[in-house]
C-alpha cells in the first residue's frame, strides 16, 4: 500500500488520552491489584490448612482440640498431652504441592520436631527437621507434596506438652499422588565420595549405567556416596547393587543443599547383593552414608539407582524432524505452493483475527526458504516466520504489515501479533511498508529491502500508536515513528536512518539511530548492548530437516547478528523436542522435559492444572503462533529451576478464574548460583490477567535466579475486554526481580493494583521502560500505600545499592477517578549507584495526576501540564 510520510513530530491533541478517549476509543495495557506497605519479595502462596480437617495423636483437654490449630483464629489452640513424641496432621482434601509452613507456637513449643507429608496418611515423608526450635512464631520453607501434612514433635521445648495456635500450610493445590517410577533419575548424574579406593573406581562408576564398573572406597568407616540429582526429586526407591565388599549398615538420606541431611532409610542389618528400598522422601542430592563394614574391604557398590514418583508418567511420543505435526494452526509454505492458495490462507485468517483480540484462536504462518508474492496483513494472535538460518533466505515480494484500519486508524490495541525472520520487497512504485501496533508486536530478525524504502509505525496519516520493538532487524531506507508515543529499538541497522518522536524512544546497539537528545526529540541512544541472547527460532536446514537455532550471547554488541555475518550460536534438531499440541497436560510435558526433551508449543491455549517443570541447564520452550500457556485451578504455570541456560521464547501466560499466586517463576527463593557465563533469557514473553474473562495472580512473574535477561516483555492486567473491574481481574504485581545482575531489554508493565515492578536484587538494568498505571481506582481511599497516595510504578527496594535504567516512562489515565493522585512514578533508595537516565511521566489526556518522577523529584504530569520530563537522578 502507498501512504504520505510524515517526519512532522505529532503532537496528543488536548483533552483526549493516548489510549482511551472519555467515550472509550482504544486502551492500552496491563493494571493491577490491592495495596500493600512494602514490596513483595517473592511470590505468595496460597493457605492450604484452613478449616480443614485436622486429627492429633492426643489433646490436653476438650478445650484445645486439633480443630483449634486450623481455625484461622489466633486465640484458639491445640494443645497436646504432656510426653513425647506427639503429633497434629491436617488433611487438605487433595494432593497439594507445598512451599511453606507456619508454626505459631504457644508458650509450650516443640524443640525438635519434624514436618512430614503424606499421600495416604500412613508413609510419611520428613521435608523438614530441626532439634533446635525456637517456639514464637516459626516459618518454614519446604519443598514437597501431599494430601496430608503433620507436625511431629520428638522433644518438647518446656514441661507442658506441644501447643499450637495456628498451624498453616501454604502452597499449591493440585495433582494426583503419583506412582513410583521405573526410570533411573540416578544415571549419568555427578556423583561424589568420600573416598576411593583408586582412580579406576571412581563415585561416577556406580551411577554410568554399566554393571561391569564400579565405585570402592577406602577401607575406613564412615564412608559415603553422593549423587547430585539436579533438582529437588520426590524419591520412592533407591536400589544398591553391592559388590562384595558391602555394608551391614548404613543410611540413605537426602538432602536439598547438600549440607543439611535427612535419613529416610537406616538399617544395621544390610545384605549385600542387590538391594531394592522402598522409601519416601524428598531431596535433590541422594547419599548411600556406611557407618560399619560387612567385610575388611571398603565399600564398594557396582550401581546406585534412584527412583522417583511420577517418574514414569505418560509416555512421550517422538518427533519427526522432517515431517514434524505442528499441530492444525500452523500452515507451512514452500516455493512449490501456489500464490493464490497461500494469499487465499492468508486473507482467511486476517478476515478472522483483524478484530478477534480475546478470542483463543493462534496461529502461525511458516515459509520455507525461498521467493513469494504475498500480502501479509496480521491479525490477532498471527506469527508470520521465515524458515530460513537467515532472513534473506525467505524473500516475499509484497507486504508484510499490520494496519489500523478496524479502529478507524488508532493502532494503541494492534498487539499480540509477530514478524519475524523474513526479507520483504515491496512492490514496484510502493514505497511505504507500516507497521501500526502497540505492545507485543516483535518486528524481530527482518529485513525490509530497498534504500527508497520506508517502514511507519502508525497508521500513516491519522490516530495513535503506543509501544512497541524492533530488534535484530535491518531497515535498508527510513523509519518513520509517526504518533507512535514510545519504541524500543535494539541491535537493528537503519540505513536511512529513524525520524519523529513523542515521548519515549530509546536505541541501544542501533546503526543509523538519530543522535542522543532528550527530551526534545525524546531519543534515548545507547551505543551497545552489554549482553544479549537473540531469540531462538526454527528454521529448515538444506537436507530438509527442521531444527532450532539457539543463537550464542553477544557482549557489547551492535549492529544485527546475521547481516553480512554468519551467526554464531548451536543448533538443535527438532527430534529433541517434544512438540505440544493444544490438550496435552502438564503431566505429559514435564515427562519429556524429565527426559531430555526440549519443548515446542504448537499455536493454541494450552490448560496446565500443575506447573510445567523446566529443571534442566539449557532447556530452550519455543512457542509457535503467540501460543498460550494457561494456570487453571490456581496452580502456577511455569517454575524454572534455578540452572543455567534456559531459553523460553515466544510464549503468553494467562491467569485462570482461580488466583495463582505467580504465573511464572525463574528460580525458586532463595537462588543463589552464578549464572554470569551462560544465563537464563526470556523473549518475547507476554502475561495476560483478565481480558477474554475473569483472570487472577497475585504476582505475575517472579525471577528469584541471578543474571537472567528479559528481551520484550508484556505484563498486562487487562484494562478492557471481559472480566476486568477493580475487584475482579485482581493481581497485585506485575515484575518482582529478586535476583542479583538482572538485565531487562524493553520492559512493559501495566495496570497492577500496587507496584507494577519490584526490583529487591543488586546490579538490575532495565534499558527501556513502559508503564500505565491502573485505569481503575474507584477513589483514592482504595489506592494507597499505608500514607503514600497510590504505587509507584517501578519500585527499587530501599535495601539495593546498585541499579541503573534508561528510558524510563510511566502514564496515568484514572478514568474511575480523576482526583486520583500517584504521589511518584519511580521510587528508589538515593544512592550514586542507583541512577535513571532519561525519564517522562504523562496524565493522558490530563485525567489524572502523578505528582512527581522520582521520590520527590520533578514536576507534576496533570491536567495543566500532561508531559513532564527528567533527564537523571540523582
């Protein structure tokens, strides 16, 4: 199509917000929950316990029930007999998954005492153990499962018995009590001893899968054997082959850390031979521990298998990597392939997704290396891809565009849509290719030939554009911004360079980008990018087979990363992937990943009633088509172990009815490994509260790891569509970065009740920021901070001493409540290590106030003055 340019810097006509007129034209993003005093450091669970049945090995009287330690009333309690041991259980109805318990001790406490966990409430599993009790009010971390979970106290801490007056188990509800797998977690795992008898009988003997090796210690008592299991498993039975020179007695114990043990098996009378135990407990590291020798010899053990429940879940179909099934949503071209049948497809599924924002369709458009003739207008939840290694191997003559025309020219709600991998040339006499979107709309990996010619990011001539990224792309003529009010461009070249500007453009690792200038033209230019990972993507090699190229970390980079180049990075055949349709549950999918598998999501909404596990270092989750990751039931959708590596990349999450407490977490608490060699990086990673209906999560992602990258992140509480309204599409926050040397590369986070982003690690950079503040505060009264008026939209903890962002913007539109007043944007500790570079708040059409930028730092952004800049504080 043909279109009039314009380098004119367009100016919001008064009176009217970017997103949304009075009368409500078109809306933006993502908004939020309810208030709280301080940040959250981590995702909440859910409680578990309350009202539920619980039973005691005793009660002081009838007055002190076990009943009374589930109440939820902390004048109520449970107290026992006075001898040991004693116990209080609590039957939470179903098999849960569990990250915490909280003892509220009365004045008699338990000095040592067990937490355990049951499917049947007959085994137990110990997931804690202390004989150092301190009584008050004690918190446990825990990592286990079942539908039973007790207290069991061994010594009491004073002469009366063990009292409670509140005993509550959080976590997450779901799952049925798995079998006890035949699959060895064991084999090819790190092992270590404590001693070997000789270097040709080393600890990793016993764990090869080869009966003919094996491991011998030294002929002193104790010795032991330790295998690293990668993550936390629940084991059900460990299996000793001895040669022998074997023990009579020992334990085995496990242990989550590798310092703190627990014994699940102990015996005085061992065998020999083979050994099969049945045991319960949890634990990422296994130990065989002797204490007393069957012979004069050490001990020596041909193999150490360990089994774990669930660990033969249903079984995981292979994957053709030459004729993959990727699902009925995903249509593959090749050159073969008649113009007017690929045209025909593509008119079919615009004329669907043009308007179909809520809708579950996804789809994915591939073509296969080689020359098209094609208009590609994207609709709704449509990926158009190449499958070439380079964009330039996949050439379409046409278009490959997204237009406005279906809100009369205002693009601010053109999201959910992606480019990427491909060539275009555009017609002969057309010199003007658009691309009018707003937020989760990747230009990723293209290139638009011709020096002639330009790219719009807006409608061209009328309405509004409001966010969006170009990455590893390469413009050879103009970019034209238009009205688009904030871009973030990255790693691109621009051959004819970039003209216009409103409010918030940033350029980091970009050729051609406009000279630093802020704020008028609002150009924040950052010559290079520290350290990135682009996006892993699929491609066809030249024998026909389908693989995904994962591409290698680039340090202070600019520039793109295959133009003129040939881009570093490994590859991976699609038969190492486990290709999800939509209908498969979670339990198949973490049995693939549990199997070496990587994952491929097919285009569709995928219903998850338990969290996808991604345990393994380098795990690449690539999504087809924006396809969509759902929390049902209240479960978190997807937990990241906290190893090197993982890749997941082109995936939205969306919130249930029920709340989650998190829909993605990368690193459970408390992660502290170095990842600085090889971290984890999100791309084009998108989160959905509310919108086709009623959706809740307290938090929406949460990254506990260290050195994760975020490449083009949505965070969104849905502002408009169904099921939105203050009290109903509920979620308090968007981002919460407890991780140290966390780098984000256009964020956007919007419409949470409280703080949109939470920032508790040391040395975070964010490089493009975009934010809208909750629409909806029915008054001020509803929207405070203990005596702060509202949240701040990106929260730096007052205890970090290093953080530094770029190009930093934070919108209000309090359309329920004009007189609503945020007293801050951004509020961060005042520290020369804490900087922002380059920040604007804006009151759309001046419905609203935010009063200052930063603390107590700039103007007032509010019905008489809407833009309010500040180039750097401190």
């Amino acid at each position: 199509m043909t279109s009039r340019a314009t380098s004119v810097r367009p100016t919001p006509p008064p009176g009217r917000p970017a997103r949304r007129s009075l009368i409500g034209l078109a809306l933006l993003l993502v908004a939020a929950l309810t208030p709280a005093a301080t940040p959250p450091a981590q995702a909440a669970p859910s409680l578990l316990s309350q009202g539920r049945p619980a039973t005691a090995s005793s009660t002081e009287n009838a007055g002190t029930p076990a009943s009374a330690a589930v109440d939820g009333d902390a004048g109520t309690r449970w107290a026992s007999a006075s001898s040991d041991p004693q116990w209080i259980q609590v039957d939470l109805g179903t098999r849960a998954t569990l990250s915490q318990v909280v003892l509220s001790w009365e004045g008699a406490y338990g000095r040592a005492f067990t937490i355990q966990t049951s499917d049947d409430g007959a085994a137990w599993t110990t997931v804690h153990s202390t004989t150092a009790g301190t009584g008050g009010t004690q918190t446990v971390n825990v990592t286990g499962a079942g539908r039973y979970v007790r207290m069991h106290g061994t010594a009491r801490g004073t002469g009366y018995g063990y009292s409670l007056w509140e005993f509550q188990v959080y976590g997450e509800a779901g799952g049925t009590a798995p079998t006890c797998g035949s699959a060895n977690v064991a084999q090819g795992r790190p092992a270590t001893a404590s001693s070997v008898e000789n270097a040709g009988l080393p600890a990793s003997a016993a764990v090869d899968g080869n009966p003919g090796t094996r491991w011998a210690s030294a002929a002193a008592d104790p010795q032991w054997l330790r295998v690293d299991l990668g993550t936390v498993r629940s084991i059900c039975r460990v299996v000793l082959t001895w040669e022998a020179a074997y023990a009579r007695a020992f334990q085995l114990q496990t242990s989550a850390d590798g310092n703190a043990w627990t014994t699940v098996y102990g015996t005085t009378t061992g065998t020999g031979g083979s050994q099969s135990l049945a045991v319960a407990g949890s634990g990422r590291y296994l130990r065989v521990y002797g204490t007393a020798r069957a012979t004069a010899y050490g001990y020596s053990l041909w193999e150490l298998a360990v089994n774990v429940a669930g660990g033969d879940a249903p079984p995981v179909e292979p994957t053709d990597p030459r004729n993959p099934d990727l699902g009925p949503n995903t249509f593959v071209f090749d050159p073969s392939t008649p113009t007017a049948t690929i045209q025909n497809r593509l008119n079919t599924l615009f004329a669907q997704q043009e308007r179909n924002q809520f809708g579950p369709e996804r789809y994915a458009v591939l073509f296969k290396p080689g020359s098209y003739t094609a208009d590609v207008n994207l609709g709704f939840f449509t990926q158009v891809a190449g499958l070439g290694m380079s964009p330039d191997d996949v050439n379409l003559n046409g278009h490959v565009r997204v237009e406005a025309f279906w809100m009369g020219g205002n693009a601010t709600q053109n999201f959910w849509r992606a480019a990427e991998n491909l060539s275009v040339t555009l017609p002969a006499g057309v010199s003007v290719e658009r691309w009018a979107v707003s937020q989760a709309a990747p230009y990723r990996r293209m290139h638009l030939r011709g020096a002639q010619s330009q790219i719009q990011l807006w409608n061209g001539g009328d309405g509004w554009s409001s966010g969006g990224l170009m990455a590893d792309t390469r413009i050879d003529g103009l970019v034209v911004s238009g009205s688009q009010q904030q871009w973030y461009s990255r790693n691109s070249e621009f051959g004819n360079g970039w003209t216009g500007s409103v409010w918030n453009m940033v350029f980091q690792g970009v050729t051609g980008a406009p000279p630093p200038h802020f704020p008028n033209p609002s150009h924040t230019v950052i010559p290079q990018t520290p350290q990135v990972r682009e996006k892993p993507f699929l491609y066809v090699d030249g024998t026909g087979e389908y693989r995904v190229f994962v591409p290698a970390l680039r340090t202070n980079s600019s520039g793109t990363s295959w133009y003129g180049r040939t881009p570093a990075g490994s590859s991976i055949s699609l038969s190492q992937f486990y290709v999800v349709r939509p209908g498969t549950g979670a339990a198949t999918i973490n049995a693939a990943l549990a199997q070496g598998r990587h994952l491929l999501f097919t285009p569709g909404v995928h219903h998850v009633t338990e969290p996808i596990r991604v345990d393994r270092p380098d795990t690449v989750v690539l999504g087809l088509g924006l396809a969509t990751i759902q929390a049902d039931n209240g479960t978190v959708a997807m937990r990241v172990a906290d190893v090197d590596g993982v890749k997941v990349a082109g995936i939205m999450f969306e919130a249930g009815q029920v709340n989650s407490p998190v829909l993605m977490e990368v690193g459970p608490p408390g992660s502290a490994a170095s990842h600085a060699a090889n971290p984890t990086s999100l791309h084009d990673v998108f989160f959905r509260i509310g919108g086709p209906g009623v959706g809740r999560a307290t938090h929406t992602l949460t990254v506990n790891s260290d050195h994760v990258i975020g490449d083009h992140m949505w965070l969104w509480r849905a502002d408009h569509g169904d099921g939105v309204g203050w009290a109903v599409n509920t979620a308090d926050t968007g981002l919460t970065v407890n991780g140290d040397d966390v780098t984000m590369y256009g964020l956007f986070v919007e419409h949470y009740q409280r703080y949109q982003t939470v920032w508790n690690g040391n040395g975070g950079r964010t490089y493009f920021y975009q934010n809208e503040m909750p629409y909806d505060p029915p008054n001020q009264a509803a929207w405070m901070n203990g005596a702060t008026r509202g949240y701040a939209a990106y929260k730096v903890a007052d205890g970090v001493s290093s953080h530094q962002a770029w190009g930093m913007g934070s919108y209000c539109y309090f359309n329920v409540d004009p007189a609503v007043v945020a007293d801050r944007a951004i509020e961060a500790p005042t520290s020369p290590n804490v900087r922002f570079t380059n920040m604007v708040t804006v009151s759309l059409g001046g419905v609203g106030t935010i009063n200052r930028v930063v603390n107590g730092t700039g103007g007032t952004a509010n019905a008489g003055n809407q833009v309010v800049y500040l180039t750097n504080y401190p």
